[in-house]
C-alpha cells in the first residue's frame, strides 16, 4: 500500500512529532505552570505570544522563522558561530519551527489542568512537610496527569498535521524533511491520486483515532476508575 | 504564667485588602484541646493559617513550646513546621486511594511510625474498610475521617483542625463526633480547633479563645469563659456553665447515671452507657435552671440542688433575669422572669434550690 518513500515520510514524521512533542512538555510545564499561577501583568502578553499560533496562518511564522535561522538572522548567527551551521531545511531546524508552532497545544491543557486544580492540594501538601519541588512532582504532576496527557497527545498530532510551517523552514528533503504532509502535497502536484488517497486515509484514521483518546481522557478524569487503572 | 518550654506564644497582626484586620496576641497550653471560637468573618481560620505558616502576617511572633516558628527575621514555612492540619473541607489527594493518602503522610512523618500506632489511629477513626476506596466514593464524613489520620500520621507536635465539621450535615456530624471524642481521651496531641458552634466546644475543648473581628475577646479555660455572661456568644439564650464529674453509682432500672461534680454536690443524667468511675461533661443552660425557696418534692424534676444568690444581673431580653448561684464549690446560672424574682424575693445571699429541668450531657 505504502511505497518505501512514504515508509520514510511516515517514519519521519513520527521521529518529529515525538521529538517535538518531548521538548514541548519539558518547556511547556514551567510556562504553563508561570501562566496558571502568576499574577503579574505580563500574564496576558505571555498568554497571546503562546497563543498566536492558533491564529496566525502558518506560513507567517515560517517566514519570520525562516529569516530568524537564516544566514543573517540572529539564530543563524549564533548556530553558526556554535559550529552547529545553519538550521533551515534540517531536522533540527523543523523541530524548533514545530516546537513554536504547536506551543499552544500544549501549554494550554496543562495550563487549565493546573488552574483547576486551585489551592487546596498544594497547601494539603505543604502540611504535610513536602517542600515545593516534591509538591511539585508528588502531588501536582499526577493530579494534572489527564492535562499532560491530553497535551501530549495534542501536541503530538498537531505536529504530525502541519504543512505551511515544514514548507517554509523544510522544504522537500527525503529523510530530512519529507514529512507525510509534504509527500501528500508532491503526489497530487504529480497527479497520483491513487498513492495521495492512501495516505491521506491514513492521515485521516490517525486523527481520528487520536481525538477520540483525547474525548476519553476528559470524560474518565471525572471519575475515579481514571485513577485506579493506573 | 507557665514554663516557657510549655505554651504556644502568638502575636499577630495583618492587614488584608478588604479591610480585614486580624490583631492577636495570646498564649495558649500545649494540651488537651484549645477552641478559638467566633463567628464566621472574626478571623479564626485565618489565625490557624497562620499558625501553621499557609498565610504571612506582617507581624508574626510564634513561638510553639520554645520554639520559634516565626520573629521578625524568620519565617518558617509550612512545610518546616511540626503541625498536622485538617482543612474545612474535603482535602484528600483524588489520585490516591484512603490507604494512599495515608501512605502519603507516613512517607513523610518526622520519625518512623510504628505498625501499633498506625493500627490505633486505624483503629481509633474507623477506616478499616474504608482504605482501599478512593475519595469520591467515601461520603463527607469518611473522608473527614481520612484527613484526620492522614494529618495524625505525620505525627506533629500540633494538630490544627479547621472547622472540620462544617462542611458536614448534622447526621454526617454525629456519625464523627465520638471519633473526636475518643481522639481526644486517648491521644496526648495538643489540638487547636477552629468552631463557632458552641456544642463542639463544650464537647471537646479544654481551654477557649474567643475572636471577634479579629481581635480576640477572652481567653481561659472553657468552663470559666462559658459562664461568662458579658460575652455576647455566650449570653442570652446560651448562657450556662459547664461542669465535670465523676460517675458515681448506675441505676439501670431506670437508665440513669448519678455524677458527682462537687462535693456533696450529685446530678441524675440519662445513662448512655458509662461506666462507673468515668468522668462526664454536663452543660447546664441556665434557661434550664428554675428557683424554687425550699425544696419541692412534688415535683418532676430529678436534679434540685441547694444553692446560695451570688448576684443578679438583667438579661438582654429585658423581661429576665440572671441569678448567679454558689453551689458548693461550683456556679450555676438560672434564667428566669423579672416578676418571679420580684415575687421569691431573690436576692444576693439568699438561700434558694436550683431545680435543673434538663443536663446536657456533653460527652
């Protein structure tokens, strides 16, 4: 059904978005954590940065991202200066580009996870000699574990899903950058309807398949047996 | 005043924003059960807070049995200070079952806990069968229970409890009580525990600060501030006194128990299953007192006493009166109407019997 080049775009993609999907819960958590406890003023403008990649058309952050990475944008600069050379249309370079992209998917779930859980068990910890790390780990990561999860799953398929950013950072790379969105895109531009088909099926299946973990996630975290099948 | 090593010394002030004022300085015994009584807005959740380091006062000195908990320079806070808490409501970790969030406190207690204690404090709350459940499917009173372990469990120098059964329907109240009860004859922890409600008061506490908009209104041992007519919690109405005694005689034919709380001085109440020898808690409102000049055996009342006219002070309802009785060594408040004292002729010095419609048998 698959030939091996699509074998290779399935497999990369895959290596990206858990790439991505790594990094993001690591740098989400604290700014998810900042947003849902802060009372400061830049909580709103933090907010809206997180958030504008749900609005912007991703060929915007591409091109800004493009130019930033560049030979001489300041990214680029420093990656050159590093030794690492320059990110666009490499792995690398699509992973930071995702990471920026599917932010908000992440951070706001485990954002509102926090938020909700309000106060009490944090103080309930306290008195109960835990410092804040342990807090922290023992008691507020496994009461928003239905947060993160749906976070990572989120932030995992929204990554497997972009087009516009991998277009404008990417391009076309075997191996490199050719993630299933773009093999897509090259069989219709070639007319072969028939191999676009299977794997846009496929596509479609995944996105299904993921939402629908997502929707069983809501519902069980309301009742206990979410927290005896541990 | 008593050894330094041996009391709790809080002086506390704080501001909050929506005028709230909170003006504290107190010293309380390290034992038996201490009530900061008051009604809701006069600041008693927000001094246990304190206490136990989950709010910063501008002002703090804590000193908790020479210990310093907070000065000028420190703050400890409240993950460093040797308290147990029970919050008002629900507080039991959701992610893990009774048993774990038992584990939980035991992961962390000072020292090591031996398997007798945990057994007692199973033992002691009920939770045998409850510890494989998860929160939602305990009812507001197990859980409360739950917490209660839970916060024993850490073994703290101090258990501060925070109203914890206002949260709870009366019969949800009573199923907990004689676990409080029990708590406190058999374990030595010093509690401090947030109520407005004066049953619980008279119930559990041994020694009574009373808050009223942040300021504290009396202070002493409960059965001396009870009885004090000049606060307002405690007038009217409410006025009584409280009085201890030791179970003398059973007569099971007619479900009655005989105390002694004085010398010479004996009370019938109802036989709830005590034991000879065991010491009871009665509180008697003095709208259940009534006076009569010499003592009437055509009556139905069980419990006459023979008492002398301290003083008699005007009760809020200006209809009434409130006449102070020396019986022996102990005092008691009869309420009654204005005309009759007028027509007994009560006065102070006056030899009289307090008839006692009805003991409250407390605990």
């Amino acid at each position: 059904m698959f030939s091996a080049a699509d074998w290779s775009a399935i497999a990369l993609t895959f290596r990206l978005a858990l790439t991505v999907t790594i990094v993001l819960l690591i740098l989400g958590t604290p700014i998810a954590w900042w947003l849902a406890r802060t009372r400061s003023y830049w909580r709103g403008p933090v907010g809206a940065v997180v958030a504008l990649p749900l609005v912007l058309p991703p060929t915007v952050l591409g091109f800004y991202m493009l130019i930033a990475m560049g030979p001489n944008g300041p990214v680029g600069q420093l990656t050159q200066t590093l030794g690492i050379g320059l990110l666009p249309f490499s792995f690398w370079g699509l992973v930071i580009a995702s990471v920026f992209y599917s932010l908000p998917f992440v951070v706001q779930p485990i954002q509102n996870a926090f938020e909700s859980l309000g106060e009490r068990p944090l103080e309930v910890a306290a008195t109960l000699r835990c410092g804040p790390w342990e807090t922290f780990f023992c008691v507020v990561v496994p009461l928003a574990k239905p947060g993160f999860l749906t976070a990572a799953i989120l932030g995992f398929a929204h990554t497997v899903g972009e087009f516009g950013v991998v277009l404008m950072i990417g391009g076309n790379i075997p191996n490199e950058t050719r993630v299933v969105s773009v093999q897509i895109y090259d069989y219709v531009e070639a007319l072969e309807y028939g191999r676009a088909h299977s794997l846009s099926l496929a596509m479609i299946l995944f996105a299904f398949v993921v939402l629908l973990g997502v929707y069983g996630i809501r519902r069980n975290a309301k009742t206990s047996s979410f927290w005896k099948a541990r | 005043m008593g050894s330094v090593e041996n009391d709790i010394k809080v002086q506390l002030k704080l501001n909050k924003q929506n005028s709230f004022r909170l003006d504290i300085e107190c010293h309380l015994p390290i034992q038996g059960v201490t009530a900061i009584f008051g009604p809701s807005g006069s600041g008693k959740t927000t001094f246990l807070r304190c206490m136990a380091g989950l709010e910063r006062p501008e002002v703090g000195n804590i000193n908790v049995a020479g210990e310093c908990w907070q000065s000028s320079e420190l703050f400890l806070p409240a993950y460093q200070r040797a308290i147990g808490y029970v919050f008002q409501e629900a507080s039991l970790f959701e992610h893990l079952s009774a048993q774990g969030n038992l584990q939980f406190a035991l992961n962390r207690a000072a020292d090591p806990i031996s398997d007798l204690f945990f057994d007692e404090i199973i033992d002691l709350l009920g939770l045998k069968k409850l510890l494989n459940r998860y929160p939602n499917e305990l009812s507001g009173g197990e859980r409360q229970r739950v917490a209660i372990a839970r916060a024993l469990l850490i073994q703290p120098q101090i258990l501060l409890m925070d109203e914890p059964l206002a949260s709870l329907d009366q019969s949800r109240r009573e199923e907990i009580i004689p676990y409080l009860s029990k708590l406190r004859k058999t374990l030595s922890i010093p509690i401090l525990y947030v109520t407005h409600s004066i049953d619980e008061i008279v119930q559990f506490a041994d020694y009574i600060l009373v808050l009223e908009e942040g300021r504290q209104m009396a202070e002493g041992p409960v059965s001396d501030v009870l009885s004090r007519s000049d606060l307002s919690a405690f007038s009217g109405y409410n006025t009584g006194c409280l009085w201890e005694g030791k179970v003398v005689e059973r007569s099971e034919d007619w479900h009655l128990a005989k105390i002694e709380c004085f010398s010479d001085v004996f009370l019938w109440v109802k036989d709830t299953g005590v034991e000879v020898g065991e010491t009871l808690r009665v509180r008697i409102l003095a709208r259940d007192v009534s006076l009569t000049l010499s003592e009437d055996n055509s009556t139905s009342i069980l419990n006459k006493l023979p008492a002398k006219v301290a003083d008699v002070t005007d009760d809020q309802d200006v209809g009434m009166v409130l006449v102070q009785l020396d019986c022996e060594s102990g005092s008691l408040t009869a309420r009654i109407t204005k005309r009759s004292a007028n027509e007994l002729g009560i006065s102070v010095g006056a030899n009289v019997f307090a008839q006692v419609k009805s003991v409250a048998l407390v605990c």
